[in-house]
C-alpha cells in the first residue's frame, strides 16, 4: 500500500513538471519558413511555436525591410520535442511561448555571441 501512494504521489509531480514555464534568454528570428531560438546561455537552437500571440506581432512591429534579421528577446515558454514532420521538423526541440518579457534590435554581445 505504502509503495502504491508513492508511486502516484511521483506520477503526480512529474506529469505537473510538462506545464513549468521557464524564462529564455536568446536571439530570435523569423520569416515565412523559419521561426528559430538560439538560448544565450548554452547555444542550443530550438524552433519556436508562440502561443502568446505577441512574439510574431512584436517582431512585424519593429518593421524589418528583410526577414529573418535577428532580434534579442526574453520569453517565458517551456521546450517539448519538435514533430517529426513539417517545418520544425530540422530541430530535435520546440520553445513554446507563453509570455513574451522582453523584444529589442539591441543584441546584448556580453551575453549572445
């Protein structure tokens, strides 16, 4: 019985774990066949999906003459696996944005290189 209410206790943390929304720090860019992260602190490039709905709006605003010119931005999101068809399909993760912090043309290079 004991281990029975571990077991769903465990179960019932990790499955909280898929919905923790996390704050990225990276260069964005985006155009008609590309929507890409690269995360300051590690490298890593993801495909990003946004959920916000301000994260593509804000990034039409600040009225780019070419796309895919990179931007700084702060989002929170949480990464799930990319599908295995379609435009993400390159990346082997998917940023999720929930929230976008913050959008700017001004690249930090202490930070993003």
């Amino acid at each position: 019985m004991i281990l029975l209410v571990i077991t769903v206790a465990c179960s019932c943390n990790n499955s909280g774990n898929k919905d923790h929304t996390v704050v990225f720090k990276g260069i964005y860019s985006f155009g008609p066949e590309v929507k890409s992260f690269k995360d300051c602190d590690n490298g890593r490039e993801f495909w990003v999906t946004d959920s916000s709905k301000q994260l593509e709006l804000k990034y039409s605003q600040l009225n780019f003459e070419k796309p895919y010119e990179p931007v700084y931005v702060e989002v929170e999101g949480m990464k799930i696996h990319s599908d295995k068809e379609g435009l993400g399909s390159e990346y082997d993760s998917t940023l999720v944005v929930k929230k976008l912090i913050k959008i700017t043309k001004e690249i930090p290079q202490d930070m993003c290189r």
